[in-house]
C-alpha cells in the first residue's frame, strides 16, 4: 500500500495512485474524509485545465494548513487525475508494502508556464538542491520545478487566503535572498529564480532577467528583481 501519514496518523493508504510532478495522487475513497476540512486556497493549473482545491490536514488539536489538494475538474489532458488527492507540506508519501514496491502509474506534465516562455522542453520537479538551499523549514522548502539548461528554479505557490498573502511573500522572499547568497558565493553555478501564484505567466522583463540567472518575485505587479 501506499499511505500518506502526517504527525504519526495515516491520511490516505491504497495501490491505486498517478504519480504527476513527483506527486502521488490517492483515490478520493483512498483518503481518511473526517481528517480534511476545507481550505480557503486555489491554484490554477493551465495544463491540467482545472482549478485545485486545498484542504487543511486536521489531526487532533493539530493542523496543517492547506496540505492537501485536489482538482474537481480538469481538462481531457488531466482527465485521469478528476477528484484525486495529493499532499504536500510535510505530509509523508511512502510505500509500506507487502512485498517490493510497484511502479506508480504516471501522467507525464504539460511544459509549465514559464519553462514555455523561456523556451524549456524539459523541468525537473522538485528537484535536489545543494544543502545550503534544501536545509530549510517546511514554509521556505522549494518544491517547484528546475528548469536544467538555464539553472533557472521556478517556485509556483498556491494563492492563499488574504490574511495569509503577506506571510507567503515573506516566506518566497526568505528564498529568493537564500538564492541570491548561493548565487555570490558560486557564480560558476548560479541559479536564477522566480516565485509566482499558481500558472501566471511572466512578463518580458522577468524572462531577461531569469535568462540572466536574477532572483525575481513575480508575486505581485510589477516583479521585483532582488538584489545583494
């Protein structure tokens, strides 16, 4: 089986799940119901045609907001993934067996919005960072996407609710600086770096200045370049 577990409690455990963008999404029936409560935030996902829906991880007096999410409808390219559950923040997706684990079955991903801009084929999913950019708290951990030819670290957030907007940026900012003092001390492998809501496109400036390996916030208009 597969299960999802957070704060020693099983979330989800079933065979039957799609891997999509190093995530695995459990049948709705699958899921523990009465440990999930609405959450106020959504994504959009241009490739999946769907908006997502995120939900808190509710055990005991604990919470884990927004760790959950699901795309109640979605394009004929996403068709498959209708109504599943995914996890994040924390949430630990393993197999436990019996026997070896299987292959999950996988949808392969669109291109993303802005690998398309910049011309990318090819994205890397939450990809290994070197530890002075992975040794981070669950509210800084990059878990976007690395464009591999031009270095260039997408992080797609999800739009939360209003009172939470200003701690969100905050936390992409915290990033964004980690990246900019890697970048300093390794010009020879710098990354560029931008965080953007959910599948906004970038703007003709953000991509000069991701093809120039800048650290951008494109969470508000216009994007701020950071600097040293």
């Amino acid at each position: 089986m597969y299960t999802a577990t957070w704060n020693d409690c099983t979330i989800a455990s079933g065979k039957d799940v799609i891997e999509v963008e190093r995530r695995l999404y459990f049948r709705a029936e699958d899921v523990r119901p009465y440990l999930l409560r609405p959450a106020p935030e959504r994504s959009w996902c241009e490739w999946k045609g769907g908006e997502a829906e995120y939900y808190d991880v509710v055990v005991g007096e604990h919470v884990n907001q927004a760790a959950a999410w699901r795309y109640p409808r979605t394009d004929s390219a996403a068709r498959v993934l209708a109504g599943r559950i995914a996890f994040w923040r924390g949430v630990t997706v393993s197999w436990v067996g019996p026997g070896a684990e299987p292959p999950p079955r996988t949808l392969q991903a669109a291109t993303p919005n802005v690998a398309k801009a910049l011309g990318a084929d090819t994205v890397i999913w939450r990809p290994s960072l070197p530890s002075a950019l992975s040794d981070c708290n669950d509210a800084q951990r990059f878990s976007g996407y690395l464009i591999p030819d031009l270095r260039v670290l997408v992080d797609v957030v999800a739009t939360p609710p209003d009172h939470e907007r200003n701690a969100r940026i905050a936390a992409a900012r915290d990033f964004g600086l980690k990246v900019l003092s890697w970048n300093g001390d390794h010009p020879l492998q710098d990354y560029g770096y931008v965080a953007v809501w959910g599948s906004a496109t970038p703007t003709l400036d953000v991509i000069n200045a991701l093809r120039a390996r800048k650290v951008v916030l494109g969470l508000a208009s216009p994007a701020e370049i950071l600097s040293a």
